[in-house]
C-alpha cells in the first residue's frame, strides 16, 4: 500500500473550506504512546489543618489520581512530607480505588 489514502470524512468539510482546511489525509500509523511517571507529594504537617487545608488536599489528590488514571498517563506516586519523607504510594503499583483509600488514611496531618 503505497502512497497517501484520503480520509473521506474530511472531504465534505476540505471543499466546503473553499479548500483552505487541508487535513484530508490519514494517518498511516499511531503516534507514539507517551509514558509519564507522576509522583505527587503533600505536606503532612500540622500546619495544613489551619483552614482544612489538609481535607482539600486530600480531596485534590483523590480527584487528579482519578483524572491521570482516565488519561492513561503512566505511574503514579504519592508521598507526604512534614518532619520526615514519607513514600505511601510507590512507582510500578496501579493506583486502583483501594491503594487510594490506603493512601488518604496514611495521612495524619499532625
């Protein structure tokens, strides 16, 4: 199959563009499926209780784990900091509802 193949869906709207929208033609192969490694970290410290300020971070996190793992971005990590570095989600693990739920109880916010 040599040479370029016409995507016949974008034909209509090319001439009706007076022909000025010229992405008629097809890909003829998939892009690249980027790979990222996301590590998310959260102040554990007693400071982020002024305002609930730990509840909204907590809220956050749940909601961007959930939209990085509809995006298909890659691995996932989560860790806290306050006094000492604390790694509650590593690389390599799915974060799936219940590695989640185990996160937000590590944190103390004390």
């Amino acid at each position: 199959k040599a040479g370029k193949r016409i995507n016949i869906k974008k034909v209509i709207p090319y001439i009706a563009s007076q022909f000025r929208k010229d992405k008629i033609w097809m890909r003829r192969t998939k892009p690249d499926k980027r790979d990222y490694q996301v590590m998310i970290a959260i102040d554990d410290s007693e400071s982020m209780m002024v305002n609930s300020a730990g509840t909204l971070a907590l809220e956050a996190l749940a909601t961007l784990t959930q939209a990085l793992n509809l995006l298909e971005v890659g691995d996932i990590s989560v860790l806290s900091f306050g006094d000492r570095v604390n790694l509650i989600h590593p690389f390599g693990q799915p974060f799936s509802h219940t590695s989640g739920e185990k996160a937000l109880s590590e944190f103390s916010f004390e």
